[in-house]
C-alpha cells in the first residue's frame, strides 16, 4: 500500500517531464554489440562498400605514384608511363584521373550503395521483432534511427578504412613491379595520406546514405508488429 | 486488494480493418470497464476481435471511434513522445514469442526500459538483478536468450514487463508457446505479482489454466462482449468447460 501512495505522488510531477531518453554512450554501446554478435551479417552489408573504396583508393593512389614519376620530369619516365597506359600529352606536368577512369569510378560508388541499401533492408527486415519490442519498452523512432545510423556510421569508417588501405598497399605493389622501387621512393607521401583519408570519407558518407532509406523504414515501424506471431 | 479505480476504461469502441476493398469490422461498439489491481482475462475465438481489443488497450491501436482511457487518459489524444511515456512506465509487455532482444543478456533485456525512463546505470542495474531473482533468475542474468529455455525466457519476460512499476500489465498469450508445466509456473507467477505489486493484469489468452486465476473474466465474440463473468461466477462454468476440453 505504502508504494501505491508514493507512485500516486510522482504522478503529479510525472506531468511536467513525461520524457523517455536513450543516452548517447549507451545507444553506441548497444550499436557496436549489436555489430559484435551479428559480425558476419555486418560484414557481408561492409563487404561491397570495402570492394568500391578498395578500387577508389587503388585508382587514386595509383594516379599519386604516376605524379610522382612525372614531377622528376625525366622523359624516360614519361616513356614508361605511356607504355603502361597513361594518356599523357607532351605539356602535361601533373595527372588528373581521366573522364573515363572516373565515370567508372562513380558507377562502382553507385553499385555500392545500391548494395548497401539492399543488405540494410534485409537487416531490418530481420530485425522487425526486435525493433517492435524495443518500440512496446517505450523507443522513441529517433532512437531506432540512431541505432541503425550508428551502426552504419561505424561498419562505415571501419570498411572503407579497411578498403582505403587495402587498395593503396596494392597500388604501392603494383607500382614496385610496373616501375621498380624507385617509383615508391618518388612518391609524395602526403599524396598517398589525402588519398586514403579521402576514400574512406567518401566510404563513410555512402555507408550512411546506404543505411538512411532502410534506417527511416525501421523507425517508423509500428509497435504491433512485435506482437505479430508469424515471420 | 484491488480499490475500485477504474484504471482502464473502453467506452463504444469501433475499429474498422481496410483489408483490400473490404472493410472489416472488428469491434463494435464495445464497452469495458477495469478495476486497478485485478487479474482480467480476455477470451475469445480466433478473430472475434480479442487481439484488437487488447492493442487498444495496450495504446499499441488506435479505436475508428470511440474512447479508450488509460489511467484516466484519452489515449487517441497522446503525441508520439507521450504515447512512448506511457508504453515505457505504464505498461509493461508480455508475447507470446517472449520478444526477447537476442543479442542483449537477460540483464539487459531488463534494464532496457529502465535505460529509456532515464534511470542511471548502476541502479538500473541493481534493480534489475532484484526482479530477476524475483522471478527465479537470480544465478542466469548474465545469460544470452539463446542459453535459456522457453519458460525462462519468459520470466526474463515477466521482469522486463515489471521494469518501470507499471500499473497495467498486458499479456498476450504468455502460457502459447509453453508446455502445460510451464505455463502453469507462469501465469501463477503473474498472478503472486499481480497480488503483491497491486500491478493489473490483462491477458488475451484461450488458456483455460488462466480462468483459475482470474478475478474477472472477458468473453469476447464477433466484435462484442458476450459476458462479462467475476471469479464467483466462473467456478461454475470452469467445470463444464473442462469436461468439453
């Protein structure tokens, strides 16, 4: 009886904050559990992000190894350059990635995404009962959101890190084999830094804008779904 | 014992399914009235609109028309963030499926609601090692889902459901995906704390090991209530019921 008392007195000031909160550090700590135990599942969603940063990072930091041999401005160089395959006009002293070289690019970026989208809608799919039961605790939709933008936030960084790197080691040893170690030794180092930290950026914002559609289409789901017995 | 608040009140319900080009009346026009701290069951066949019912009750629903009142609350009236106050520190769920979150621990399965009522960790914490020794779990909160069985996952249930000290607890067929031992350990579990945390208990169920306990018994049929049957009353046709099963 005594607790009945004092839950009708907190009732009264229960009107002024009727408020549900999901702390910052604990949604991460729930995002990256979340990751942890469903780890092959998050890492065929990463997969096609780390191939397309992987590619982007390699056709970068290939370009960066050419401008190094280009900025000694030895005509043998030049020679070996065009023998490998580079377009390069007599007047040119640096190399940009050509038009083709990039519309390729951009259609495995646009690939990427797709997949991603793909994976995450599946992911949520799966998870439809979880959500639902998180939203019947009282979740607000903001919270699933951040859930999932989390998530993809850190399957993000991690895999088109992983695909930066990835791509700029094989650039390096592609490099030591077309042209010989000198060719390293030429490098701008800064380059080859602006390049990574490039790609995975980019892999950072596709991740996210992947995971938005299917993030969006968990967060407004509605709480009965948990009650559902089928699936 | 119960007082004679009503903490849920339904009154001239409607709810119309559009499914396709055919409308579907599930309710209609119904109206209940449920004192705080009983043990109600609602019963009914499959599509006589008892799970309809029940979302409303639970403010997972919303009614065609009509009112449903919670605690004295016109739910339809709610916003998103007060609709999640009152599913958060009101009600507390509980599936059939059990819903437990499979990549959380039993514990944290616990804690979770407390997490959204903005309770700290540490005593988020120790609460919920309290309620889970309470429903017998004491020595498994550090389990995963997966390492327990169906009744425990239940229980984890059960504790979850009583997190926030709710007034309402909603239960959908707690005992169906149980065997008959364990589903009896159930629903007397809910009912010691029904009795002890003055914590009302509704449960959509065709379990008829849940008439015993019951202090009030809905039969709902086509849309409706057929009866309205007290515990007294309920010995009576318990016995006939038994003899049909």
């Amino acid at each position: 009886m005594d607790k009945h008392i004092s839950k009708e007195a907190d009732t009264s000031h229960d009107t002024v904050d009727r408020l549900v909160f999901l702390p910052f550090k604990k949604s991460l700590e729930m995002s990256l559990k979340s990751i942890q135990v469903r780890f092959f599942r998050s890492m065929i969603t990463t997969m096609s992000l780390v191939l397309a940063i992987f590619f982007l990072s390699f056709v970068s930091v290939s370009t960066d190894v050419a401008n190094g041999l280009l900025a000694t401005k030895d005509p043998s160089f030049r020679q070996v350059l065009i023998r490998s395959g580079y377009d390069i006009l007599p007047e040119d002293t640096t190399l940009e990635s050509s038009p083709k070289q990039r519309w390729i690019i951009i259609l495995s970026l646009l690939v990427c995404v797709v997949g991603i989208i793909n994976a995450q809608l599946m992911a949520v799919t799966e998870r439809f009962r979880e959500i639902g039961t998180m939203k019947c605790l009282g979740a607000l939709n903001r919270f699933i959101l951040r859930l999932f933008l989390l998530e993809a936030g850190v399957q993000g960084i991690a895999g088109a890190f992983i695909g930066a790197i990835a791509g700029a080691l094989f650039s390096l040893i592609n490099a030591l084999f077309n042209f010989g170690t000198f060719a390293v030794g030429l490098l701008s180092w800064t380059d080859v830094f602006l390049s990574i930290l490039f790609a995975t950026g980019v892999g950072f914002v596709l991740s996210l804008a992947g995971v938005m559609y299917p993030a969006i289409v968990a967060a407004r789901m509605q709480p009965v779904e948990a009650m559902r017995v089928e699936h | 014992m119960p007082d004679s608040r009503d903490i849920v009140r339904v009154s001239q319900v409607t709810k119309i399914f559009q499914l396709g080009k055919v409308q579907v009346q599930a309710l209609q026009g119904v109206n209940l009235e449920i004192a705080a701290g009983n043990y109600i069951s609602i019963m009914g066949p499959s599509g006589s609109g008892k799970s309809t019912l029940f979302n409303m009750i639970g403010g997972l629903d919303k009614p065609t028309s009509g009112k449903v009142f919670i605690d004295d609350v016109d739910i339809a009236q709610l916003d998103a963030y007060e609709l999640a106050w009152l599913r958060c520190r009101k009600i507390g769920y509980i599936f059939q499926t059990f819903n437990i979150i499979q990549v959380m621990t039993a514990l944290e399965n616990v804690t979770l609601p407390m997490i959204f009522a903005g309770m700290n960790n540490d005593s988020a914490v120790e609460k919920g090692i309290q309620l889970l020794e309470l429903v017998g779990l004491g020595d498994r909160f550090r389990h995963k889902p997966s390492e327990l069985s169906g009744g425990q996952q239940q229980r984890v249930a059960v504790a979850r459901a009583l997190a926030n000290d709710p007034a309402i607890i909603l239960a959908d067929e707690p005992t169906g995906n149980l065997d008959l031992t364990t589903g009896e350990e159930i629903i007397t579990l809910l009912k010691k704390l029904s009795k002890e945390r003055n914590v009302t208990v509704i449960s959509a169920t065709h379990d008829f090991k849940m008439l015993n306990v019951s202090d009030q018994v809905v039969w709902i049929r086509d849309g409706r209530i057929d009866k309205i049957e007290d515990r007294e009353e309920l010995s009576i046709s318990v016995g006939t019921i038994g003899t049909k099963q």
